[in-house]
C-alpha cells in the first residue's frame, strides 16, 4: 500500500538581527536590581539594547541615553573581584551599574558610549588603533542618522507663522522649534503661554557647535540633538511646555473619482465595508460628500422600451409639408380614389369653385398607397405598449375622416354645379338643338 507523500518542509524564514555600532555580553544592576543579570547587549544611536540572547531579534529592555551625565570606574564597595571589570553609567535621573568579562571589553563599552553621546572619539582610554577605527565608523553613522532625525514639532515656518499657529492651534502645543533666522543653521525655539488670560510669547535661540547644539541662554546647555533640546525645555518647565504636533486628518475609506457614462458627469465613489447601523457605504468623515444613490440616473432597461418602427416601410409624408399641385390642362391624379375623365370645360368651373377651409386640405400623397396600410397594421403592433404613439394614430385617423368626409361633400357640390349648368349649356349652342 503506498503511503501519502507529505508536503516537503520549507524552514521559517530568519529575521535579521538588529545592527548595532557595538554588541557582546552585558551584566547590568539597576536602581531597584538585586544582582546583576546577565543580557546580550547592542547599542544603536543613543539607545542601549538589552536581549536575552545573542539570537533573538526583539529586545526585552532599553536604556536610553539622552540625559548622559559621566562615566566612572570605581567597583562596588567591598567587592573583591578585579575593579577593572565594572563602571558605572551616571545619568540625570538614575545610575546603572555594568560587568564585563575583561579590561578591553569594559574600555570599548566606554569609547563607544562616549562617541555617540560627545559625538567624538574619546583619547583617554586603553584602545588599540582597530578599536578607535571601529569607533570613527559608528561616530560617521550617528552624524548621518542624526542629520535625517527631526523631533516632530520642527517646521520650516518663519517667526511670525510659528506664533500664528502657536495661537490658532492651541490644542496641539506651545512649544515649536523652527529654522533660524541668522543662516547660521541653527534653530529657534518659539513658546506661548498664558499668563492670566493674555498670550506671552518667547523666542529663544539655539546655536549649532559642530555636532552638538548649545541653547543660548543665561547658562548655555549643549545638547546632543534636537531631540534632547526639546526635552530641555519640557523638563526645565516642569512639563508646562508640550511639543507642538498638528493634527493631521487622514480618510479612512478609499474613494476615487469616476465619470458617469449617460452625462458624463464626474461623481466621488467611496465604497466602505458594511456596517450594523444600515446598508450603503458610507461617505468619509470631513471628506468629499458621496452623492445620493437618487443622483444618478440608472440605465435603462431594454426590455421596457418597444421596437423602433422600421423607418422605410413607416414613413409618413408631413401634411404641412404636401406640394401644391399647379398643372396646366390636366387635372391632378388622386391615389385615393380613380381617375375620372372630365372635359375641359367642367375642369375650369371645378377650377373656379371656392376654396375649402385650410383644415380641408387635398389627402397627402400615398396616404392610402401600401406604406401608409403598413403603418396602420403595424402601429396596433409596435405602438401599442405607448399611451403617446396610440394617441397620435387616433389623431391621424380623425383627421383622414375629416379630409374624406371634405372630399365627399366638394364632389357632391361639384355635381350639382355640372347638373345646374347643363340645361344652360344646351340652350346657347345651336347646333346641339339641330
């Protein structure tokens, strides 16, 4: 019996382990730490990653190195180990004891630390000349990623603008830092605050100092980035002062712009998944409006409307459109009924008789020739799904009576004028008597 193949095994793809200007194995000691505990550590910018293993790609703790203070090397008291093996991370708000497994390890901890913080390789360690080349390459990438790190609440916007939207967006911020005016490049910081009621605005002037970014003020503080100037002022204002972040709105439905094939007309379409509260998409929040499904006018159906009559085997003559018949000796021939051989002289007082109304036109030509019982058969037919058509036929139908009617009667007033005048005629010609 053959057993099932099963599906060959495809290996789980490897995420990529983080880059970090330098690794290798930590032991750290916090404020609150016991012991130390042992970690894989990274450092990439100024942030100090800590993971489980040299293997895993997600930290599980992260130091930041913003509110660097000093670096010292005294060992903890009444240690017996080698001194060599620990320093201490001082920074504003805590200190952070390291343990490391050798003297060089502990000296390269030191220099990279002290190159992105200062932004400089540092001269006073026991380094050896591949070490300090290691450490000008990750000095080159911080410049690089700092150069491209802007804080959120920068704007390229002039000194009257930054005040203008301090004022008309209250809600999102006082604080906005901005291009300097003295094409230095340097920055400003512009700041509003109200003090009971009335709007206070100040400006304040960052210098650029090579790599590092100096605050000019009473006692100048240098800082690393922008990034660390705006958490300056935030912490030396008791956190009164809040970066300036614009609120941007975005669409949560995707719509487009598409032309109506009957109008052409353009309409916004924005379809959305369907919702509890009721059928229909519906339109974007502070967005182009969707019109009404009513707007649009739905294609007609072709099976509601009837055939076209053919134009050839329907076509009528318009009645106003009928040509004068002006013959000389000869009467005009009538489809509508047979021809009837008259002298001249009856000819001529049929010519003199009075005209009939204009209602009582002669019957249009071919109006009772093979097209026109055509259309008679055929409109009970073709437009009889129409209340309009079958008015128009009742209406033509009338008028053919009228005319038919009109007809009769002028032969009959021609007849007796001929039946008047015979006995006249006889009288005057002579030779008829003999």
């Amino acid at each position: 019996m053959a057993l099932a193949l099963s599906p060959p095994r495809v290996p789980k793809p490897k995420s990529a382990l983080p880059l970090h200007y330098y690794e290798s194995f930590l032991e750290k000691k916090g404020p609150r730490d016991r012991d130390y505990k042992k970690f894989w550590a990274g450092l990439q910018g100024l942030t100090l990653y800590f993971y489980n293993s040299n293997r895993d790609t997600k930290h599980v703790e992260k130091l930041d190195l913003g509110g660097f203070v000093k670096l010292t090397d005294e060992a903890p008291w009444g240690n017996s180990h080698d001194p060599s093996t620990h320093f201490c991370l001082v920074l504003r708000n805590q200190e952070i004891k390291f343990k490391v497994e050798s003297l060089e390890s502990r000296e390269m901890w030191k220099g990279f630390i002290l190159t992105v913080v200062e932004l400089r390789v540092p001269s006073n360690l026991t380094l050896l000349p591949g070490h300090l080349y290691m450490m000008s390459e990750a000095l080159a990438k911080e410049e690089a990623r700092r150069a491209l790190e802007m804080p959120s609440c920068f704007l390229k916007v002039s000194r009257l603008e930054a005040q203008l939207l301090l004022e008309r967006y209250p809600e999102c911020g006082n604080l906005l830092l901005r291009p300097s005016g003295d094409g230095t490049g340097g920055v400003s910081v512009t700041t509003l605050q109200k003090l009971n009621g009335t709007p206070v605005v100040r400006h304040y002037k960052v210098k650029r100092e090579g790599a590092k970014y100096v605050i000019d003020v009473e006692e100048p503080f240098s800082c690393t980035s922008l990034e660390a100037v705006v958490n300056y002022f935030v912490s030396h204002s008791n956190k009164a002062l809040v970066p300036f972040l614009l609120d941007e709105d975005y669409e949560k439905v995707i719509g487009f712009v598409e032309a109506d094939k009957e109008n052409g007309e353009s309409v916004w379409v924005a379809p959305s998944a369907p919702s509890t509260s009721g059928p229909g998409p519906a339109p974007p929040k502070d967005g182009p409006k969707q019109l009404p499904p009513t707007s649009i006018m739905p294609a007609p159906s072709q099976d509601k409307l009837p055939p076209l009559p053919d134009q050839d085997n329907n076509y009528v003559i318009p009645i106003g459109d009928t040509p004068s018949a002006s013959y000389v000796n000869e009467d005009v021939p009538s489809p509508s009924r047979p021809v009837v051989l008259k002298p001249r002289r009856l000819a001529k007082l049929q010519a003199k008789l009075p005209k009939p109304p204009i209602g009582s036109k002669s019957e249009p030509k071919g109006l009772n020739s093979g097209p026109a019982r055509k259309l008679a058969a055929s409109s009970a037919q073709a437009f009889s799904p129409t209340a309009g058509l079958a008015d128009v036929t009742a209406e033509l139908e009338e008028k053919l009576q009228r005319r038919r009617a009109l007809e009769q009667a002028a032969e009959r007033v021609a007849d007796q004028w001929v039946h008047l005048q015979a006995p006249h005629a006889s009288q005057a010609d002579p030779s008829s008597q003999n």
